[in-house]
C-alpha cells in the first residue's frame, strides 16, 4: 500500500472527478494521515526542542530552541515551495525531480494521491523534511552563529534532504533498487546524523571541550522531550503507510517496543558500566530506539523489534559513551551517535528482519533474501557519502555567504542567548 501510495504521489496526480471520487479518497486514510502530520509536526518545535534545549547549557538554551524553531519554519517554507518538487516530482535520472510543482504548482483541492488529497501528502512529508533539518543541529550548538544555522538550514533542505528522499521514496535510484525504507532511516536518521557530524568537524570543538563540565541545562526538559518524541513518532512511523491498515498498526506496535527496549538497554548498560542510571541515558536509548526501528517499522515483527531495540540502545551508548570520547570529535547532543549510528543499524535490521508475513514487500535476510541485506548497505553507504560531501560544499559555501560559521569567542563564553538573541532561558542571581 504505502509503495503505491508514494509512486502515485511521486508520478501522476489523479484530478477527484464525481465519478472517481468514492473510490480514490478514504475518510479514514485521509483523517489518519491528518492525525499523523500533526504528531510529527509536534516532534519538531515541541519534542525536539525541549529534548535539545535540556541537553544543551543552561546560556543556549534559548538559542538552541531559536535553532530548532527556525529549522520548522525554513523546512515548511522550502519543502512547500521546491523541495516536494525536487524530491516527489517526475524523476530526472534517477537523482532528484523536476520542478514541475514548484510553489505547488499542479496540486490542488481536488489532486488525489493515492487514497489522500495530494495536500495532505505533501504536509505530510513537509514535517519529515522540517525535523530532520533540525536533527542535524544538535551537533552544532553552543558555536555556530545563527545567521549562518538560517542559510545552511536552507541549502540543506534543498540540495541534500530533498535529493535523497528521491533516492528513497518518490522514484529515484534507491528505491527502485529495492531499498527499504519505511519511514526514514536512510532519508532522516542517517542523512542528518552524518550532517551534523560533517558540520561539527567543520567548526571545530568548542571552548573547553575536554577539558571543563558542560552541564546540561535541565535533564527534566530533556525527559519531556523524549516522551514528546516518542508520542509523535507514533505518527512518523504509523502514518508512514499512508493508510489506516493493518501495517499501520503493526509499526504502531514494533515502534512502541522498540523505544521501550532501547530505553532499559542503554539504562542498564550505563548502569553496570557508570554505576549509576541516568535519566539522560534512558531518554536517549528511547530515542535510539525510536530512530533504529523507523526504517523498519512497517516490515518487521514484535520479535525482531525487541532485537532492534536492545541493539540500538546498547549501540547508542557504545558510541556516546566510549567511541566520541575515544575520537575526540564534538558532537555536541549526539546527533551522530544517536540517528546517524543508530539510523545504519536499524536500515540494515531492516534487510535482516523484513517479514514478508507484514509486508509483503520485504523480505529480508533470515527470510531467504540475503541481497536485500547488502541492497540495504548500498543505500546507506550512498546515503552517508552523498551527505558527507554535500555538507561539506554547503558548510563552506555557507560560510562565505555569512563571513564565517562560527560565532566570536567572547559570545561563545557569554553564551548564544544573551550574545545573539538579548534574552535569558533562567534567572541566575
């Protein structure tokens, strides 16, 4: 179903005549897919933004709820007037469409995708291109300039996000290589995991990265966050079958387990390593369980998305508590340990778990299907290289547009909300 449903998005809009009418919309379909939109829609300036804003210092904490809520706003506003275009109109070569609905041009009330108004298609994936812009910021707070977060927030919705949700879902090289990606972990996770770690080697470590605490601000508003997180995401995954069916419900159910299993993993994992389980790391494991199972959510069974989970949680924390140490980059929230690590994982779970019994359109390793497996390591790698070096351009080009990535060492000391937004998140005597 959900395959069709894109296809149809992605090539022709079915114009509702009165005789077509009863048979391309579906009531239920269309009021589901309009629950799920404002799910994700509220993971982004509501889930996001206190998941981030908790983690970062107690001086960007605002900035970094400015960073998440300006990301929302350039991700509608680009995606409504090219970036659909780019990654659902008719297919150039296989890497990116044409720009035959630029501004919406084609859609109107009466286009039909599938079982839904092609608007609300659109929406839709809007909130997938706005959260996933902002995912990417978590690598980088606390020292990029806000100026320059606005024009790379905008390229990158452009020339990176839009391309590679072609290659996935709207006809483009990936999936019609077969790739599986049900909601996201090659067009979402890995895509903004490998930006933001692109962007943070860009800038550089902060000042007393290493070598001074860097508290977080409010590990309450983190937790908040998560729960926000992990209640939308049940629109991200679910409403990605684009239907009120069976595969919906059971991406319903492996998303819920997996978020679950994560969460207690990473928990017991830094209990038995620190000593001590932090809220911190059980909404991060829920995160990274959320993140590994999005790829696979509309394939796989109760079963391997327990797997899923207890994997990604312990993944998550392997990478956060001892790879970035080891490596000494600053990923400042963990955006790559968390999406980008947890992301590849949960796209290759998917080429080893997809049950045909699901869907039928996946059958994975253990099903007797080894290429879909290595289909599926085709598509992350690819996924990951292109990002890479599309980040890279648009950092640099971005800093020549700004005058710099990075903000001034007396900001950054000061801290982004009081330096570049005049305004303070607490009241510190």
């Amino acid at each position: 179903m959900m395959k069709k449903l894109l296809l149809a998005a992605a090539g022709v809009l079915l114009p509702m005549t009165s005789a077509y009418a009863a048979d391309a919309i579906d009531t239920g379909d269309t009021a589901w897919i309009i629950v799920a939109t404002a799910l994700v829609m509220m993971m982004t300036p509501a889930g996001l933004a206190l998941f981030y804003g908790g983690m970062s210092r107690y001086k960007n904490l605002l900035n970094t709820y400015a960073m998440t809520f300006s990301a929302y706003c350039i991700g509608c506003l680009v995606w409504m007037m090219w970036g659909y275009s780019i990654a659902f109109g008719p297919s150039v070569g296989g890497l990116f469409g044409d720009l035959s609905h630029f501004f919406m041009a084609g859609i109107g009330v009466d286009s039909v995708s599938g079982t839904i108004p092609t608007f609300v298609f659109v929406l839709f994936q809007m909130t997938f291109a706005a959260i996933t812009v902002a995912l990417v910021l978590g690598s980088v707070v606390d020292r990029m300039k806000f100026s320059s977060w606005i024009v790379f927030a905008v390229l990158w919705v452009t020339f990176v996000y839009s391309p590679v949700a072609h290659w996935a879902w709207g006809g483009g090289w990936m999936g019609s290589m077969g790739a599986l990606d049900f909601a996201g972990g090659t067009v979402v996770h890995i895509n903004a995991g490998v930006a933001g770690l692109v962007l943070s080697l860009v800038l550089g470590k902060r000042i007393g990265y290493g070598k001074e605490a860097m508290f977080p601000s409010s590990i309450a508003l983190t937790a908040l966050g998560a729960a926000l997180l992990w209640f939308g995401w049940f629109g991200f995954n679910a409403g990605s079958e684009l239907a009120a069916d069976g595969i919906a419900a059971s991406a319903f159910l492996v998303t819920n387990t997996s978020a679950a299993a994560a969460g207690l993993s990473w928990m017991f994992a830094e209990w038995a390593v620190n000593r001590k389980p932090t809220i911190l790391g059980l909404a991060s494991g829920v995160v990274a369980g959320l993140v590994a199972i999005t790829p696979a959510s509309g394939f796989v069974n109760f079963t391997a998305s327990l797997v899923i989970g207890i994997a990604s949680g312990l993944l998550g924390f392997l990478f956060v508590a001892v790879v970035k140490q080891k490596a000494g980059y600053d990923d400042s929230l963990d955006a790559f340990g968390v999406h980008g690590i947890c992301g590849a994982w949960g796209a290759l779970a998917t080429g080893i778990f997809a049950s045909p019994a699901i869907n039928d359109a996946g059958r994975g390793l253990i099903y007797g299907n080894p290429n879909q497996l290595w289909i599926q390591i085709v598509s992350i790698i690819g996924t990951a290289a292109f990002t890479a070096v599309g980040t890279l351009v648009l950092a640099y080009v971005t800093k020549a547009v700004t005058g710099g990535l990075r903000v001034d060492e007396e900001s950054e000391r000061v801290g982004l909300d009081n330096a570049l937004h005049g305004e303070r998140a607490f009241e510190i005597e």
